[in-house]
C-alpha cells in the first residue's frame, strides 16, 4: 500500500521530533536565563533615551505631536517590554522602533536597570 502525501501534513514522528526539540531549545535557553541588567553599564548606553526622555513635559514633533513619557521611575520589567516590543515592531513609534531595533537583549537590559533603579 502506497501512501499519498498531503501537503501540509506532517507525521506524527515529525511533530514528536518537533515538540522534543523545541523543548530542548527552551531548556538550553532557560539554563542561560536572561541577562542581567546592570544600572551602571546602561547609564553608559541612555544618551538616545536622555534626549527625549531626559526633559519634563516633553513632546515630539514625529510623526505627530506625541507627548514623551517619563521613564524614570517606571519597573525595569514595564522597560524591558517595552523596548522588546518596539524592538519586534509590536509597538509602533517609529523613532522607537529606530533606537530599540539597534539594541540587543543586554542593552535592553541594563537601560532597564538603570530606569527601573531610579
């Protein structure tokens, strides 16, 4: 007996393998964990965010007039999201999405840190 292929359609070993390694993925990425961030180190790397940020009562001008949110203060996780989010386009600011997509999961890290510590 001949099977046909559908496509689409994978074997059930396809999907065991799949699921094992998936698992193992996340596993060596748990074992990893997150960086840590350091206050110090992202005070090094807010020049971009002290330009904006830095200034009470701040707006931009682009695209729109847009009042620039206070970031001190905010809970280095609140930070981390955010700058994740800007990062993989889910949040759509464009000069946001411009700085976050330059930084790596460190530089998200300590800028995090350094906010959430004040």
């Amino acid at each position: 007996m001949t099977r046909t292929r559908h496509p689409g359609r994978t074997s059930t070993a396809v999907r065991a393998l799949s699921i094992l390694a998936a698992a193992l993925v996340a596993q060596g990425v748990a074992a990893q964990g997150a960086p840590v961030g350091n206050a110090e180190a992202g005070r090094a790397k807010a020049s971009n965010c002290i330009g904006c940020h830095g200034i009470p009562g701040y707006k931009a001008s682009f695209p729109t007039v847009y009042h620039v949110p206070k970031i001190t203060g905010q809970s280095a996780k609140y930070i981390e999201a955010s700058l994740q989010a800007y990062r993989k386009g889910d949040r759509s600011h464009p000069t946001m999405r411009a700085i976050a997509g330059k930084l790596s999961d460190q530089d998200i890290a300590d800028l995090a840190a350094l906010y959430g510590s004040k």
